[in-house]
C-alpha cells in the first residue's frame, strides 16, 4: 500500500512539473518521508527529479538562445541557501519549514495577483533574484521542496512560457546536481533508496508523458494563469497541513 501512495504521488506529480515545472517533489516527497526519513526521501526524489528537469530542459533548449546571464544572481544565492539549508537538515522541523514555504508564497502570488503591473523583466531587480534564489536553496536543503520558491520568481517576470520552464528546469538542475553530490558523500543514499529510486521510473515517466502532451496544448496566458493557481493551491496545502506546528511550538 506504501508503494502504491508513492507511485501514485509520483504520477500525478511528474504530470504537474511536466506542464508547469514543479509540483513533483511537492506531492513525492511526503509521500516517501510517511515511511522513511526526510534525508532519505529527499535524496530518493532528488534522483528523479533531476531527470525530468533534464529533459524540460531538452524539450525547452530554444530558449537558451536568450541566455541565463540575468538569472546568475539567482542561481548563486540558491546554491548558497542549498548549503545553508543541508547545515540544519537533520535539525530542523520539517513541518515548521513547510508551514513557512505556504505561508511566504500564499503572500507572493496574492501580490502578484493585485499588482500585474509589477512584473519586470529578467535582471532588473537582482536583490529580489537573491532573495528568491536563498529561499529556494533553503528549501530544498530542508524539505527537498525549491520549486515553488523557483516558480514564484520566474512568474513575477516578463517571460514566455517556454524561457521560463527553461529557466525554471536549468535552477533545478543546478541545485538537484549539488544535493545529490552532498547526499552522496554524507551516505544518505542505501540499497533501499536506491531500489525506491528503480521503483517510481515508471510512474514518473508515465506522468511526465502526460504532462508534456498538456504543456503543449496550453496557450500562454492560460499556461501562466494555471500555474499561479497551481501555485496557490499547493501554497495553502502546505499551511493547512502544517499549521498544529504553530500549537506545538
């Protein structure tokens, strides 16, 4: 039955990033950390998600013609809040961090939502990258979640739907390339994690097929509206099952 959860979680979800870049690793990783560790299930995820962000890339590979210059500040702060991040793994409360992620991008799209005006294009407000790109890093260092931090930024830019899941996977491989390389060299990864890893290839690429049909099928103004609400929907499901942390503390 654990299996079956995880397979499940694994579909749905590789359909969700396929057509708007995350949505994975948010229905995956509490899937797999119901019956094994938080480090465990964010290197079993890691492995996968890794992949399908390859080949968003290689399906979006014509938007690297625009460049990534702008995006340096960025992908360097999330590197850096990656680091920060894996120092407190094993320490922090995985709950109190999703609670957080919720809650900070509740407030991200709903300002972006009363202020479409606000949106600027790529390397105009470089603090703002920094900020977005520690967050990310965090996130992923703590509960294997960065995409969300990823897509709030992307959509606040004046981005096609192709530059943006481009920009979007080329973060993920960056920072899922680094978690791997540190999970590696701490032992996280067993003959366990490794089997799970084999188990969700079918699921996941199943889901991802799927997903690349719809990408394909959606127009831009529709992809963007459907991936803030998706956006949203997952910002509050965090908040909603993590809230009795706030009791707790």
């Amino acid at each position: 039955m654990n299996l079956l959860l995880v397979f499940l979680a694994a579909f749905v979800g590789s359909g969700l990033k396929a057509i708007g870049g995350f949505g994975f690793a948010t229905l995956t990783t509490p899937a797999v950390a119901i019956f094994w560790s938080v480090p465990t299930a964010i290197a079993v995820i890691s492995v996968p998600t890794l992949l399908t962000s390859l080949l968003n890339g290689w399906r979006t590979r014509s938007a690297a013609a625009e460049g990534l210059v702008p995006f340096a500040p960025f992908f360097l702060a999330g590197l850096a809040g990656l680091a920060l991040g894996l120092t407190v793994l094993f320490n922090a409360d995985a709950r109190l961090m999703k609670f957080f992620l919720g809650a900070f991008l509740i407030g991200q799209v709903l300002w972006q939502w009363t202020h479409p005006e606000s949106a600027k294009p790529p390397g105009a407000s470089p603090l703002r990258g920094i900020g977005m790109g520690l967050l990310a890093g965090v996130m992923l260092g703590t509960v294997g979640m960065p995409s969300h931090g990823i897509a709030a930024y992307l959509t606040g830019l004046n981005l096609s739907k192709t530059r943006y899941l481009f920009v979007l996977s080329a973060a993920q491989v960056i920072l899922r390339a680094a978690v791997i390389a540190s999970l590696l060299a701490a032992g996280t990864f067993s003959r366990d994690s490794l089997l799970l890893i084999a188990a969700v290839t079918i699921p996941v690429f199943s889901g991802f097929f799927v997903g690349t049909l719809l990408f394909a099928r959606l127009p831009e103004r529709a992809f963007f509206r459907a991936v803030t609400a998706a956006l949203l929907a997952m910002a509050v499901s965090l908040v909603a099952a993590n809230w009795s942390v706030l009791l707790a503390s």
